[in-house]
C-alpha cells in the first residue's frame, strides 16, 4: 500500500464506519418498538453480551495476536466478582460492577504475567488450562464457607452458583417492561464497549498491537515493547469483558460454572471466525449470524452442537477472513475494477490490493 | 506407609503411561508440522468406541478391536489431512497455526458431539481390559495397569523406531528441524504431514482404548488425557518426543502424590502452577530450544 491510496481509504473506510454505527443505533433505539416477544427480546439481549464478549476477543486476538482462551474465564471472573460483593457485602449491583470488572483486570494482569512472556500457541494452552482450572475449583468446591438458613453455602458458589444477589433496579423502576429497560442498559454497553474498541484500534497503541500482530520482529525493532504491549491489551479488554459479565450476572440475577464451560468458549470463539478475525465489524455480524443460525438450528435439537462445530471448521477453511473479510474482498475488488477501467494502466496495480 | 507409597507409585506410572501416549501424538504432529491439534481428544475417544462396537456390539475378539482401533484412528487422522489441513497449508505459517487450530478446535466438537449423538451420553464399559491383579508379597499389582504401561513402553519403542532408523522417520524429522530445506532436498514435505497425522492418529486410537479401559467410555473421555498432555508439552517444550514422555512420566506422578495429599481436585491446579514456574523460569520449557527466527 502506498501513502496516498491508504489515506484516501482510511477516509473512505471511516466514513463506512460511522454510517454503519448510525444505522445500527437507529435499528437498536426502534428495535425494541418492532418486537413484542419477550423471548426474542432476551436472546437479543443475550446475543449483545455474546457480541460485546466476541469484540473484545477480537481485539485480543484480531488485533493483537494474543491467542487468549481465558475469554471466558474473564468474563465469569467479572460475573462472580459483582455478584459476590453483592451477595456478601450486600452491596448494590450498580456499585458492584466498577469493582468487579476492575478485579477482572487484575485476574487478567496476573494470568498476563504468567502467559505473555511466551508466544502463539503456548498462550493458548496455558490459557486454556487456567480458565479449566478455575471451572474445576468453582465446581469441586464442596466446604461451607457461610449458612444461609439451614443451607451450606460455599465461597465460590459451589456447582450452584450464585442467585438472588440485586437486579439492575429495572423491575422496580419499569414494571412489565423491564426487559426493554434491561436491553437499553446493555446495548449501551455495547455500543460503549464498541466506541472505546474503535479509539483504541486507530489510535497509536492500536497500530502498535496490530504491528505486533503482522510482523512482531519488525515492531520490536521500531521500538514497541511487545510484553507491556500485550499486557495492556489484556487488560483492557478483561476490563469490558469483566464489566459485561457483572451485567451478565445482574441481569439474569444468577451466575454459575456453566459459562466458563469448552462450549461457550466456542461460541465466542465461532462468532469472532464466522464474522471476521481482525475486522472492527465481524464479531457484530458473526453474532447475528450465529445467533440467528443457532435458533434455527434449535428445531433440530441436538444437532446443534455438531453443526456449530462444522460451522466452525468451514468457515476457516472457505473464508480465513470471515463474512466482514469477504465483504471486504467484494468491495475492494469492485473498486478495482472501476479505477481499472477508468485508467488505461492497470497491469501494475494488481498485487497491490490483493496484499491486504 | 510402603503400601500408600507403591499405591501412588503405581497410579503414578499408569497415568503416567497414559499421559505419554497422548503426549506423543500431539507433540509429533506439532514438532513436524507446527500444528496443534485440537481434535486429538475427540480422535481419542472415537479410538475407545471403535474398540466398543468391534467388540462388544459385534462381537468380534478382542484384538480385532484393538487393531481396529488403530485403523479407525489412523483414518481419522488421514482424512483431518485431507480435508482440512491440505487446504490451510496453503496459508502462511503464522496464520496456519491459528487457523488450524481453530478449524481443528470445530472438528473436535462435532466430532464429539456425533458420538455423543451415536452411542448415547451414558457410560459404556470398555471391553478390552483385564481383570484380577499380581499379588508380590505386600503389594499387588493390577494387570490392567501392568498391561497399560507395557503397551506403551512396547508403543514407544515402535515410534522411536520408526522415527530413527526408517526412511519414513527420516523424513519426519527432516521437516521437524527445517521445513524449506526437506523441501529442497526432495523430501515430499506434503506426504510426509499425511504419514504424521495417520500415525498421531493411530496413536490417539490406542491411546482411547487404554484410557477407557482405566476408567469407562463417555464423550468427552479423551479431554482430560488431552488437557493434561498439553501441559506437559508446554512443559516439555512443544514438540520435543523424549522431553514429553519424561514430563508426562514427572507430572503424573506428582500429580498422584498431591491428590493423595491434598485431595483428589487440587491435582490439575498444582499441575499448572508447576508448569507456569516452569514457563517462567525457561519459556521455552524445560527440554526447549530457544528458536531464532529470521524475519
């Protein structure tokens, strides 16, 4: 890419950008106007936490390199975290969720140290193994930390998990139409978690993950300091996962092992793929697309499982960039091909955009 | 006090022999090729059901559900070639360790989920196993465990044979130590990933067939062996066979000892504590070269 061409793009590509995100928060203030389902509007509000988790894997991994498998473990370590300052403490949940994702930062930071030092695939796995663990000390833990009435209650919840610790004041504040409130809370979270995304990819330290990312020994050479680098990177998006699991708890008012579970960490992982590893929109689409696929998928029961897991393998295999990188592809190839036939030299400019 | 000792001694060594197996198969593809599989855990359990069907549903003896085991193993492994790793080769090598990955963390799930689907979620008794045990005085041994740590120290001799002394392993480690210059040599580098993975996957055939007969068939029976042998990998420093199968040796019997100390859930945690003071300490793992990439 030369100078010229990649500055006139970046134009044209922000300019896409803002559009889109003005047409999304339209279609998201009058979502809630079009659809009376209270079940479709729980799995939209569910497929927004999907999102917002997806994002922040992409930026982890799109963006920065960093194959994280602890996505999960952030986001219930954030969860647990608000939910048992509420439960102990009996705190509000709104005061909760700032200390929760804040302790999912410094869980992040810690595993950050322990796993960063290495690269590739051995951030992978000793991720994986971390966020194992923890699912495993949440669901063996047996002893009796407090009793609550003649019940024993362990520290971590135990296999139960954690209910009845305060809701986001919805219900008391809207009556019947809580959930419509409950969705206007977290597509804000979204959008915000998005925003922020945004800043960052394009700003300086952006550039620097991304460098990173393409060519590590050249970045390194320019002077970026990949492990503080990557540190940060994980702590910022611990913070937004972590934040979402605190909203993940309050709005369903339970938290428990289940969503530190191989499959959920999949779904994240499908949605990041389906939609594209790397590009600002694809964990939004791949949400849809998934979410969409998986409630169709729900009439046939229990091969939904088996077809996420195929759906998954394919989409590598056909499309490396996924729905947003094809996309892409169309529209910088259609763009070729009118600057092709308006100039008479064009035997030149092939490789170049096929590059990136 | 003796008898607690050789208690954990012997559980040590099993699980041990085990771990190894699993170890191997992973660490094989990943040295040749730099490819993690994913699947390994599902290509596992898919060796311990073949073993059930040729057996117990057809009943068919018991080494012909051993050996079709391997085979079905081996398939598996062959088609995950075809299908799907030919294809992503032809990425570049930063992308292609990701992607694989990813690709092979889907095959996995449907792959479990298609057995889930097939025989059911219920335990199932693994029929190739042994009973009754070897009384020494004080302590007595279980042939099944003695069966299982034979088997893998026959296994191993196979493998190590295998690599070091035929042309076929030659190749191999050709490609392990540099990809280009095999190429050049007229090593077909494309043939030789194909016999990887037949043989990763005959490997993780046996492999299931000795898990279940420790414990007993279920879906999701090859993701412990195969969480705990990424760790020794990691340990071992990735790829690196000897290395893994003294991790593997190492760590299970340290894992055995804490569960008998601590109780039985703290074993996986102190596993991945070592492992992190491991990494910290060497990031290469313990047996690990420290690689120089040019750019």
């Amino acid at each position: 890419m030369n100078k010229t061409s990649s500055s006139k793009g970046m134009s044209i590509n922000a300019r896409i950008d803002l559009l889109v995100s003005l047409l999304l928060i339209a279609a998201a203030i009058a979502l809630p106007f079009m659809i009376d389902s209270r079940y479709v509007m729980g799995q939209i509000v569910l497929a927004l936490f999907y999102a917002t988790i997806a994002s922040q894997w992409n930026l982890l991994f799109g963006f920065a390199g960093v194959f994280s498998l602890a996505q999960m473990a952030m986001f219930a370590f954030g969860g647990y975290a608000t939910a048992m300052i509420c439960f102990y403490f009996g705190w509000n949940v709104w005061a909760a969720l700032l200390p929760g994702a804040l302790s999912a930062v410094v869980f992040s930071l810690i595993v950050g140290l322990a796993c960063l030092r290495l690269t590739g695939v051995y951030v992978a796995l000793l991720t994986l193994a971390i966020a194992q663990t923890m699912y495993l000390l949440i669901v063996t833990d047996t002893e009796c930390f407090t009793m609550v009435g003649s019940i024993c209650r362990q520290f971590t919840g135990g296999a139960v998990g954690f209910a009845r610790f305060g809701d986001l004041g919805t219900r008391a504040l809207l009556k019947g139409q809580w959930l419509a409130g409950n969705y206007a809370i977290i597509a804000t979270l979204f959008a915000v978690t998005m925003l922020v995304t945004y800043i960052i990819v394009k700003s300086p330290i952006g550039l620097a993950f991304r460098a990173l990312k393409d060519n590590p020994g050249y970045a390194v050479a320019r002077g970026v300091n990949r492990f503080q680098a990557q540190l940060l990177v994980f702590g910022i998006s611990a913070f937004f996962t972590g934040l979402a699991g605190g909203f993940y708890a309050a709005h369903f008012q339970a938290i428990g092992p289940g969503i530190l579970s191989m499959s959920q960490l999949m779904f994240i992982i499908a949605i990041t793929v389906v939609g594209g590893v790397g590009t600002f929109w694809g964990p939004l689409v791949g949400t849809i697309v998934l979410v969409a696929a998986d409630e169709l998928m729900r009439e046939a029961g229990e091969f939904r499982t088996l077809g996420l897991g195929l759906i998954i393998a394919l989409s590598i295999l056909l499309m490396p960039k996924g729905l947003v990188g094809r996309l892409g592809d169309l529209l910088s190839w259609l763009r070729h091909r009118n600057r092709a036939a308006a100039s008479a030299i064009t035997f030149q400019e092939k490789p170049a955009t096929t590059g990136k | 006090m003796f008898d607690i000792l050789t208690a954990i001694l012997i559980a040590g060594l099993t699980t041990g022999a085990l771990y190894a197996l699993a170890t191997v198969g992973l660490s094989l593809v990943w040295g040749s090729m730099g490819m993690l599989n994913m699947a390994h855990a599902a290509m596992l359990t898919l060796g311990g059901y073949s073993a059930f069907t040729l057996c117990t549903v057809l009943g068919l003896p018991v080494i012909v559900g051993f050996a079709g085991a391997i085979v079905i193993g081996a398939v598996a492994g062959g088609l995950l070639y075809v299908l799907i790793v030919r294809n992503l080769l032809k990425t570049d090598k930063a992308t292609f360790e990701a992607n694989v990955m990813i690709a092979t963390v889907g095959i996995g799930i449907a792959l479990e989920n298609a057995i889930l689907l097939t025989y059911g979620g219920q335990p199932l008794k693994q029929p190739i196993s042994a009973t009754g045990s070897f009384v020494l005085g004080p302590v007595s041994l279980p042939f099944q465990n003695m069966l299982i740590v034979l088997v893998v120290i026959a296994l191993m001799a196979v493998i190590a044979l295998l690599l070091g002394k035929t042309r076929m392993g030659r190749a191999i480690r050709a490609t392990a130590q540099n990809r280009e210059a095999a190429q050049l040599m007229g090593v077909a580098v494309n043939s030789v990933y194909f016999q990887v993975l037949v043989l990763s996957g005959a490997i993780a055939g046996i492999c299931g067939v000795m898990v279940s007969s420790m414990t007993q068939l279920s879906p999701p029976l090859g993701n412990d062996p195969m969480l705990k042998a990424f760790i020794m990998c990691v340990v071992a420093g990735l790829g690196n066979l000897p290395g893994a199968v003294a991790a593997a040796f190492g760590l299970a019997l340290l894992e055995a000892f804490v569960q008998y100390v601590a109780g039985a859930r703290w074993g996986f945690p102190t596993l991945l504590f070592v492992v992190i003071a491991v990494l910290i300490w060497r990031p290469a793992g313990l047996f690990g070269r420290v690689q120089i990439r040019r750019m």
